[in-house]
C-alpha cells in the first residue's frame, strides 16, 4: 500500500535528574558531596532510508518517544545518556510543523536530521559545593524533552514527470525507457501510486515518476491523481503524454488544456513548469491525418516541444528520452524545500503562576512545572532568549513572590539547570 501523507506525534526523552548524595567511606570523615548529574534524554532523529518509497511503517504507528535519560548516581556516577529513537523516512520526505505547515526539514540529500533533541541532565549536588556551602543538599532536575505533532509528506525525487489522462500511454512509456514495472492495461486508473524509473542517456540520465492519470476535477480532490499530485511538486520537467489518435473518442487539445488547467488549479508553479507533449499512439493514425491544427495549437498558444511516439512499436521512444536530457541540462536543479518553521516561544500557562521556594545551604530554589518547561526551551547563551526568559519572569510575577519569600538583592538563586544572582 502506498502512503505519501501521515501525521505523527514525537517526544525527546526527559533528561535524568542529578542527585544528592555525600562520600561514605570508612575511615573517611566529611567525604563531601560525591552526586552525579543525570543523562541526556533521548533525541528524535529523523534518517533517509533508501530502500523504501512510501510511508507505510507510520501508518499504524503515530507516536512515538524517546527514552529518559537515567538519574544521577552516588559516586559521582552520571547516569547512562538515553539511545536516540531514529525515524527513517523515504528520500524527498518533508517533516512539517502540524499546527503551522511551516516546513522544518525537508529529507532530500542530506544526513541525519535531528528534529527534538532531548532534554539536558541535572546537576548533581557535587557541582554546588563552595567554600561557604560545603554540604549542598540538594540537585538539579533534568531538562523535559520538547513534543510536537509533525506531517510528514512524502514528495518524490524526480527530474521528469509523466503527467496525462489515465490510459494514454504513460506507464507504456516509463516501461520501455526504464527498469520500472508499473500495471499496464487497457482500462482506467491502472498505476494505482507513483512509480519511479531511471532513465539513461548517453553518458548521463534522469529519474523519471509516472503519475496516475488525472481527470477533470483532480485539483478538487476527484479520481485518483489528486493525492500524487505533490510528487510531481519537484520535477523540472514535464512529459505531457496524450493519445493524439483519439482513441478513446477524445479531442487530444482538449485532454491537453484539462490536464493543464487542472495542474495550475493545484499550484501556479505546476502549471507554469516547462513541458514536452508527447503525442503517443501515433501508429493508430492513419498516413494522411492532418495534425496542422493539432501543431499549432502546441507551437504557437502551449509553447511546448512536441514529439510523436508509439510506446506500441517504440518508434522515437529513444529520441523523446535524448530530448528530455537536453532540456533538463538548462533547467535549474531539483528543489529542496528551505526550512521556514519558526520555534514558537513556550506557553506560559494563564493564571496564578505557582511556584515553590525555599533555601538550602544559602541558595534559594525556585521550583514548578511551567518553569521546567521553560528553562528547557530557552538558549542561556543567547541574548534575546534570555531577554526573553527575564520578561516572562517579571510578567508572571515570579519576581515579586520571591521578594516576597524573603530574596534579597545578592542572594544566589537556582531555578533548574540556571543559577544566578538576584538583582533587585
């Protein structure tokens, strides 16, 4: 079964929390804080697996997390950093936010792609012990790994594209060229998904991507070519196959203004995309067929390139792939969708913004579970993220509930995994 479009849900791991623990040893007096910090959580890491064409394994399978990373231990033992949880996804796949559509990855042509990463480990107390606070009774808790809804959304690698009604010629065509094997037969919707074939050219060659037949409507979501439409987003170019003998009772000028009215209706880049009709079944016409107004209808009005072929006897087959390998040698390159997705600023929950403070060992610890969440998504290395994390401090009121529970200027404060000096 061919899958091209599916919606999933990915979490990172949690970081491990760090632990408070102090050296135990005979014969040792005051062996001070010996806690490890926690691991790195899990990160969600997307990979291009070659061997597949379609999304099938995310059919049934729509959430998916990746493991904590394991607390602290005494000893000064770190905790065990969690295995990335490793997505493979077909080549040409883009992973889109599912709130926004924002493209945050597109999957052509590169290496692993690290989607979530997982949340930091805490510190252990040993990293608090100072020459004034020499017994920290306390750690750090590890850093929440982000989640997210994502589409993934197959769109294949292909120069060329078959584009026509179905029953024209087009998986005869894509046979004859390549070492593709797509259903052939004398009735309606035969390619029933997309079908990929290489194609040689002297020295050189394309991949070239059958569609499924279009009818009137399939830009409205009719027939079968409106889903694989997207497959043919990439190519640089288009082989508009029609039956130009009319076999079937249709005008081949007509088919051909259907086909391109409905890919302008699907996307005005599709329907602009340069194109060679390739007139097929031209064994079926009879020797003095006048095609004069057939030819000037794609010379003058189309302003296309137009070959006769007969993928039944194979005549000018090999011509029609050499023209295409000429055309595409002055066609710009295969589009790679840039990465527009903007990380949203986290929701800061609305209402009392609870927190909990208490000091130990002279530092005052500023805990709750929105605080978590957001020292977890903010950049202390970057300027304008910590802009923004003072903002969402002082608007929340956490400020002034530590003034309250008796923060004074000077005093050292902890929220997480960021210590700080409180400024009034």
């Amino acid at each position: 079964m061919f899958i091209d479009q599916v919606k999933i849900y990915i979490k990172a791991g949690d970081g491990g929390n760090g632990c408070v623990s102090f050296h135990r040893e005979k014969y040792v007096a005051e062996g001070g804080p010996d806690g490890g910090d926690g691991g790195k959580g899990g990160s969600i890491v997307f990979v291009i697996d070659e061997g597949t064409n379609t999304l099938l394994d995310y059919r049934y399978h729509r959430k998916f997390i990746a493991k904590n990373g394991q607390n602290g231990m005494n000893g000064k033992c770190h905790g065990a950093t969690a295995e990335d949880l490793i997505l493979p996804v077909p080549a040409g796949t883009v992973i889109r936010d599912a709130a926004t559509g924002a493209v945050i990855k597109d999957m052509s042509n590169c290496g692993p792609f690290v989607c979530l990463a997982g949340g930091k480990g805490g510190w252990g107390n040993r990293h608090f012990a100072t020459p004034t606070r020499q017994i920290p009774r306390f750690a750090k808790s590890g850093i929440k790994g982000k989640e997210m809804e994502v589409i993934l959304e197959l769109k294949m690698l292909a120069d060329v594209g078959f584009v026509g009604l179905p029953n024209v010629g087009k998986s005869s065509i894509l046979s004859q060229i390549s070492a593709a094997r797509p259903k052939i037969a004398n009735y309606h919707f035969t390619t029933l998904s997309p079908v990929l074939g290489v194609v040689k050219a002297g020295e050189g060659g394309f991949v070239a991507a059958d569609i499924p037949g279009l009818i009137e409507g399939a830009s409205e979501g009719l027939g079968l070519g409106h889903e694989f439409l997207r497959h043919v987003d990439r190519c640089r170019l288009l082989l508009h196959v029609v039956d130009v003998a009319g076999s079937e009772g249709r005008d081949p000028i007509e088919d051909i203004k259907l086909i391109n009215e409905e890919l302008n209706r699907y996307s005005e880049s599709l329907g602009s995309r340069p194109q060679i009709v390739v007139a097929n079944k031209r064994d079926l016409l009879p020797e003095d067929a006048d095609l004069s107004e057939f030819e000037d209808f794609v010379k003058n009005e189309l302003g296309a390139e137009l070959i006769y072929v007969s993928a039944a006897t194979g005549e000018n087959i090999q011509k029609m792939v050499f023209m295409a390998a000429e055309r595409l040698r002055d066609l710009p390159p295969l589009t790679i969708y840039d990465a527009d997705y903007v990380e949203p600023e986290p929701e800061i929950p609305a209402g009392d913004h609870d927190i909990s403070v208490h000091k130990e060992d002279g530092v005052w610890i500023v805990e709750a579970e929105w605080l978590r969440n957001l020292v977890g998504s903010v950049n202390f290395e970057d300027r304008e993220s910590l802009n923004y994390f003072d903002r969402v401090l002082r608007s929340s009121g956490t400020f002034n509930k530590m003034r309250e529970m008796g923060v004074k200027d000077g005093d050292a404060v902890a929220i997480y995994d960021f210590e700080f000096d409180f400024v009034e």
